[in-house]
C-alpha cells in the first residue's frame, strides 16, 4: 500500500476522501516530516521553510510522486529528481484567479494614484483634484507570459478596453493579431504602456527585463511584476525609477524575499512592493489545493496521469 506523507494542515480536506488502497500520514512539524519522508511514495511536503522541503526531498529515496501547492519549484532538486523517476504535479492555476485580480487592482492604483488617496484620507485631508488621471482604457499591455495567470489577465484587462498583446514560444497561429514570439517583443517595448511579467522562473527568464528593455520603455510605462524578482534586474529597475526613466513598477516579487528594511525600493514613490501577497489573497487555496490532491490520488490508484505536470527539465 502506498504511504502518502502530508500535512497535518490539510488532514480535514483530505483525510475523509482519499482512496483505501492509499495509507495516509500526517506531519506537524518540520522534525515529523523529515522523520516520515523516507516512508513516502506520494510526498506533500509543502512548508515555508524551502530549504526543509528539499531536505524533505533528498531523504524521500521511495518518492514517486511529489505534490505541491506551489507554482513555481525552481527551489526543488530537479536532477535528482529526475534521476529517481518522481512525477511532480504543482500549483498551477490554484492562485490564478487572485494574481490575476492583483494585476488589475495593481495597474488602477497606479493609474489612479491611489496611495496618495489613501495617504490623504490618514492625514484626514480632503483632495480637491484626483493625484492620477491614467485610464486604462484605450492602453496597451505586454504580457509575457500565457500560461493558468497569463490567460486570466487578459481577458480581464481587456473588460477595461485594454488592448493586450501576448507573448508565446509558437507566436500567433496564421499570423494571429496580438501575438508575439520571444525573439520580437523587446524590439516592440517602446509601444506598450505597460509591461506585465507572468513568466515561469527558469534560466532563460532571468534578467530578461534588463537595462536594455527598461530604457526601450516608454517614459510613462509601468512594469507589472508578479512572475519573479530574479525576472528583472532590481538595481536596474530602481536606478531606472530613480531617474524617472519609465513611469513606475508595480512589484509583487522582489529580489531577495523579504525586501530588506533598507532597500530604496521602499521609498521610492513610483514603485509599489506588495510583499508576494497576490497568490494569498483569498481564502479558497488550501480548500482547492485538497481537491486536486483527492482527485489526483484517485488518479494515481488507478494507474492514470497525475495532473497538472511539472516538467524538471523545463523547470515549469
């Protein structure tokens, strides 16, 4: 009988709905699942603690599939993995519709100049004109990235007559309008008014927003960053801000995490750092998170495809 090792956390969504033929046990602390790991044919071994999930991962030598609610495992052991043969299904598109939403609400406070707003309401100041007057409709977005985040941003800016162009690996099928591949957009950044990160992180999306493309931007252009902070290249992107070079950066990644105290990011007043909240900012992700795990471990017992797939090699 397989043994599945997992959260304690979740042992109310799961527990009452797992298959018979899989044997279920609970961790509730680090030292408990470092102590079941090696048990473990099914591993959830999703933490805060990073570094204790790939520990978790190397002492897992029966681990054949890994579960995660995390979208992004750049962190994990992929080699090792991969030589070990572990399947790993991830978070993908569990956090989708809220990172999607923060983007919008990210791209309104800017353009409304909310903080000032909110920063008068505490001074209990009654502003007699709006501190932003930028509508979103009429603007246009780059996207780069379309995968679960990706195809829920876009039809939500496109509610607000935003026109969005997209960037995909295949580019446009029969020439589609609104598409671009990866070898054309950085030669198209000066057109878009803003510029949204949805990338996977991966060695080929590191530093891809670079000083090179913050200087092809337009002057008034807002970079959109809720992919990774290793996407962009930090102290060019706040030497940019500094000078007032593109029009501001709405971050909710950063480089590292937590932003240290002293970072100029904080103070400066074009960049809006909201602390990787986006994915957290509901209250269904655990509960969605348990059913995909119930029903991939229904899967699994039957000798399906687990699912959505995590690729080691690709790293997405």
């Amino acid at each position: 009988m397989p043994v599945a090792v997992l959260s304690a956390l979740v042992r109310p969504l799961v527990e009452p709905h797992l298959p018979d033929a899989i044997e279920a046990k609970f961790f509730t602390s680090v030292e408990e699942l470092l102590e079941l790991a090696p048990e473990a044919e099914i591993g959830w071994f999703d933490l805060d603690n990073k570094a204790m999930m790939v520990e978790a991962v190397n002492r897992a030598g029966k681990l054949k599939w890994f579960s995660s609610i995390y979208a992004g495992l750049d962190f994990l052991p992929h080699e090792l993995m991969r030589e070990r043969g572990v399947t790993v299904t991830n978070g993908v598109g569990i956090n989708a519709i809220t990172i999607a939403e923060y983007v919008v609400m990210g791209m309104l406070v800017h353009a409304k100049g909310y903080r000032e707003v909110v920063r008068a309401q505490e001074r209990h100041e009654w502003l007699l004109d709006s501190p932003g007057k930028i509508e979103l409709a009429g603007s246009k977005a780059l996207l780069l990235g379309y995968g679960a985040i990706g195809q829920l941003i876009k039809p939500r800016l496109e509610a607000f007559d935003v026109e969005v162009t997209v960037v995909r690996r295949s580019g446009g099928a029969n020439g589609q309008e609104g598409v671009l591949t990866p070898d054309q957009w950085r030669g198209k950044l000066g057109e878009f008014d803003w510029v949204i990160l949805a990338v996977p992180a991966t060695p080929e999306t590191t530093g891809m927003i670079g000083a090179d493309e913050l200087a092809a931007m337009k002057p008034n252009a807002v970079l959109v960053n809720i992919a990774r902070g290793e996407v962009v290249d930090q102290p060019a992107l706040v030497a940019a801000l500094e000078a007032k070079s593109i029009g501001g950066a709405f971050l909710d990644v950063t480089t590292p995490e937590p932003l240290p105290a002293d970072d100029p990011l904080w103070s400066l007043d074009n960049a809006h750092v909201t602390m990787h909240l986006s994915g957290r900012a509901q209250t269904k992700m655990f509960q969605r998170s348990a059913e995909r795990f119930v029903t991939n471990c229904h899967r699994y017992v039957a000798g399906e495809a687990v699912e959505p797939q995590f690729d080691l090699t690709l790293g997405y």
